[in-house]
C-alpha cells in the first residue's frame, strides 16, 4: 500500500545584496539575456538559488562576474515543515 501527503516547507532568509549586483539583475542588458526582475523578484532569485540550489553568487547564471560575497545570506534558512496525510 502507498499513502499520499501534502508536504508544506517554508522558511525566511535575510539577504544583503550589493548595488552593484542590483543594477546587474534589474538592468535591460540582463533582461534580455535571462528574464526581467525587479529588485524584489532578484532578491527573490537568489534566495531560491542560494537556499534550493546551494549556490553562492558567482554560481548564479548571469552573475559569475560578480565577487561571491557581494549577495549572501544573512540569517536564514530555519525551515518549518508540516505534513498531513491525504490517504
């Protein structure tokens, strides 16, 4: 027998990102070659990419020209996990 459940994961980091690398990810040039993000949308980007994926900055498609420390995270991940059982 297989029984099914929903899992739910989330969790918060801080991040601090650099000007530098704001102006990258938000410019028309970067758009063009990945997808559009506002400031918001990048921090979003990288926190998934930093937190899902394990990467640092320069690891980030369209960052590698970047110094690894100018976005990283601050505090963060502590992860809330809760389940329930579908069947």
């Amino acid at each position: 027998m297989k029984r099914r459940f929903v899992v739910e994961l989330s969790t918060e980091v801080e991040l601090e990102i650099d000007d530098a690398v704001i102006k990258t990810g938000t410019s028309a040039e970067w758009a063009a070659q990945f997808f559009k993000l506002t400031e918001t949308g990048l921090a979003e980007h990288l926190a998934f990419n930093f937190v899902i994926n394990h990467l640092n900055l320069d690891e980030v498609d369209g960052f590698c020209d970047q110094p690894r420390d100018a976005a990283r995270l601050l505090v963060g991940p502590e992860w809330e996990i809760d389940a329930t059982r579908l069947t």
